[in-house]
C-alpha cells in the first residue's frame, strides 16, 4: 500500500508531463498566446482595401530603404492580424528563450523539499510548462498594440515583414493622423528593422549580448518553483491554472548589470535609429509630420504594458533613460555625418557598448577606423 494516498496521484502527473513531450512548455505558450491575441473581437483580418493601400506604398518605402543603405531590401510586406503575428513572434523568440530552459537550476527548495518530495518532483517537473505559460502571456499581449516585429531589437531568423493593419488603424485615428502617414512610417520602420536584425554579423553580436541578458532576466522572472511552492501553500494554485495570463504581472526586470548596461545600450541605440530613419523616409515621401513625431514617442510611452513585458524577458528595459541617450547618440551622428553612417550597425563591431552611447565621436572614432569598414 502507499505510504500516502497522493503519492498514486503524483506518479500518474509525472507519467502525464512525460508523455507531453520536450515541447510541452511551447505548446502550452502557443495556445494561451493565440487565445490571448485572438480577444472579444475574434481578431479579424485586415480589411482588403486597407491590405491594398499598404502594399501599393510597400514598394516606394523599399526604395527609400535601398538609397539610404546602398542595397536592395525587396519589397514584400505581409498585412496581418494580431494571431498571425503573435506566431511570428513565438518563433523568433523561441531560439533566444529555450536554453534557459535547460540550464537553469531546477532544484527546489529546501523548504518545498521537506514539505513533501513528490510535490518538490513535481514541482520541478511543472517549471517548464510553468514558463510556457509566461511566454505565452506576453507574445499574445505583445501583438494587442504592437505594429511589427521592429518594436523589439532582436535578431530575426528570416526577413519576412508582417504588420498588423488594425493597430496601425487604431493609432492613427487614436492620434487624429492620416491614415498614409502612418502606413509609410510603420513601412519604413519594419523595412530599416528587418534589413538590420537579419545581418548575420549583427544578429551575431546581439546574440552574444543576450547570452548573459537573457540568463539574468529568467533567473529574475522565473523563480518559478518558488511561486508554486508559494501557491502550493497558499492553495492557489487552482486560481492560476484558471487564469494563467496572471503570470504577466510577474514579469521584472533585473538589477543593472554590465550585461543589462550592454543589451540596453545596443537595442535602445537600434530602436532610436529604425525610429529616426522611418521619420526621414515618411518627411522624404509626404512632407513633415511634426504630430506623428510626436505622437509615435508618446505611443512608445504609454500603455506599453505587452511590449515592456516582452523586452523583460530578454533583460532589455523600453523605457528609461539610456534611450533618451540613444535619441541623442543617433540625432547627434545624423547631424554629423547623414544617416548612411548607420551602415555599420549591419556589421558584427556596428552595435555601439554603453560607454559609446554617451560618447557617440567614439563609437563614430572606432566604426570608421574598423577593419570591416
């Protein structure tokens, strides 16, 4: 007979996470984001004559795109909904994500271990599935307001280009703007944003960034057993499985590290510079936009709840002061040299390092004088 009438319950769980699978943990983030993205509206597709005017200005932003870096980009742009890019982003971020998911400690704790240790098993047997349920809060609460992909700088496994025609909408008459305002600057945006995160030597260097970023930010996210040992005790485990997206609300960020400094310094300087170019193409193609402007820097600034959340699960802050830095960093080297300058962050030694961010003459010093220049 058992020493305890669970430990049958127990053993049955552990036969059940078994047969799941190593891709349990995704699976589970792809349904709870699909169902977060889908909303009370069902997520409708993009009307037809919307899809239409914003592939009639894809080509024309393309070209702006090529003059300014000297190589073709192409001018193929998707018109999705939030589902489609909600899965756009779980399979970018995948890769940056799951190693760790295998390096991280999994050891209970002490407390949770004397409790009883079928539940410690379990416990660490749940944490997989547990962090699915994070990822997938945040990739479907990303794509509630998100544009594209070119919101977060991180490097992209293709250069296909998807843009949410129905957030685009809401903006522009959230702001009062011409609707072909918009289209151009979220075309350029997208087009400057994919050319530079699908360099192989860029996407190199972030990658080697979010080595100790990503690391640092799960260790924060993700005591993970320690919250259901927490809920465990607390009995609320029930409520959470229920309502999962609660998860979000843990999402932190970590203390400022020499890998945070880094991380933050290279994405805030990519994330000013995709902003910059896309208000010079849509200036070059319709005249100024003094409002749009001001409007995109306010959008970035509130309510920025699923894109904040899913910078913090690479340890890359979207607000704070090392990005009215990296405004500054890329308005001062357009003033001094033109944008084209910018070419060098399509090179693995282009990402300038948190110092060069307040010293842009040394980052602009050292790119030049670059073997690979």
């Amino acid at each position: 007979m058992s020493d305890s009438p669970f430990n049958d319950m127990f053993g049955d769980l552990f036969k059940l996470l078994a047969q799941q699978g190593p891709n349990a943990w995704f699976d589970t983030a792809t349904q709870l984001a699909l169902t977060i993205a889908r909303g009370t509206d069902g997520d409708p597709n993009p009307e037809p004559i919307e899809r239409q005017r914003l592939e009639e200005l894809a080509p024309l932003v393309a070209r702006r795109v090529d003059a300014l870096f000297g190589v073709s980009v192409g001018d193929g742009v998707t018109a999705v909904n939030r589902t489609a890019l909600t899965l756009a982003a779980l399979a970018q971020w995948r890769p940056l994500i799951e190693p760790t998911l295998s390096t991280a400690s999994v050891a209970p704790s002490e407390d949770l271990d004397q409790f009883n240790p079928m539940v410690a098993q379990l416990a660490a047997s749940v944490g997989p599935l547990f962090a699915g349920f994070q990822l997938g809060s945040v990739a479907g609460h990303f794509s509630e307001r998100a544009w594209s992909l070119a919101v977060l700088a991180l490097p992209r496994l293709n250069d296909q280009r998807l843009l949410v025609v129905n957030n685009l909408k809401s903006f522009a008459e959230a702001w009062s703007l011409d609707r072909d305002e918009v289209y151009v600057f979220a075309l350029a945006q997208e087009f400057v944003a994919s050319l530079v995160l699908t360099r192989g030597g860029t996407g190199d260097a972030l990658r080697a960034l979010l080595l100790d970023s990503v690391h640092e930010a799960a260790a924060v996210q993700g005591d993970l057993l320690g919250r259901l040992q927490s809920m465990l005790g607390d009995g609320d485990l029930n409520s959470l499985m229920a309502d999962p997206d609660r998860l979000l609300d843990g999402i932190e960020l970590p203390e400022e590290t020499d890998a945070t400094r880094a991380i933050n310094a290279a994405t805030g300087a990519l994330l000013a510079f995709f902003e910059t170019a896309a208000h010079e193409i849509t200036n070059a193609m319709l005249g100024p936009r003094p409002q749009l402007v001001e409007a995109y820097r306010r959008h970035r600034r509130s309510d920025a709840r699923g894109e904040d959340a899913a910078a913090a699960l690479f340890g890359i802050a979207t607000q704070g002061p090392h990005h009215d830095d990296a405004h500054l960093f890329v308005d001062h080297l357009r003033d001094a040299h033109g944008l084209r300058v910018f070419d060098a962050l399509l090179r693995v030694d282009g990402l300038p390092s948190a110092s060069e961010l307040g010293d842009p003459d040394a980052w602009w010093r050292r790119v030049t004088s670059s073997p690979l220049a």
